[in-house]
C-alpha cells in the first residue's frame, strides 16, 4: 500500500476493508461525523515519518508511513467509548 502524502489521500477502499465495511458505509459514517482522523508528522528521529490514526467507534486503525508514502506498520486497536454526555440527572434511587 502506498499513501499519497500531498494532500493527503487514502483510498477509501483500503480504509473501509480495515474497518470491514463498504466504501460507501465508510463515507455515510464520515459524512455523519462518526469517523475522525488524526495525522502526525514525525520529529527528530522520526523526522520523515507519519502517522495516521483513525477512529470508528471503539476502533482505532494506526498507520506509519514513510516520507515516500509506503506503509511502514499498521494496527488496530479498541478503545474504549467515549462516556455519554453527563445529564446533570441522578439515576433512580441515587441522592
């Protein structure tokens, strides 16, 4: 796999098989808000390297890539969920 840095492009058909869904599931979940990127550019001894994290739910895909765009290492994680926004209620029988 190669990752083209300018601008940075992903092929969605890649991305969408490490989450096993479809190109179009992935972009219906990018559209929503649901899938989040981050991107690092590497210092000092990892000048030239970068890395991609990206979150679906409770995964988390990380790539490295070298400053030519070949994919140096990948993984996915699980994470765990965000905790649902605080109410400001009490649950039953709490005081």
């Amino acid at each position: 796999m190669n990752i083209d840095l300018t601008g940075l492009v992903l092929d969605a058909s890649y991305l969408a098989g490490r989450f096993g869904l479809s190109p179009d599931v992935l972009r219906s979940q990018m559209q929503r808000g649901l899938v989040r990127g981050v991107v690092e550019a590497g210092v000092g001894e990892d000048a030239g390297r970068t890395r991609l994290s990206v979150r679906f739910g409770n995964r988390v895909w990380i790539a490295v890539v070298g400053a030519g765009g070949d994919l140096l290492s990948e993984e996915m994680k699980f994470v765990a969920s965000a905790a649902a926004p605080d109410s400001g209620s009490c649950p039953a029988g709490a005081k």
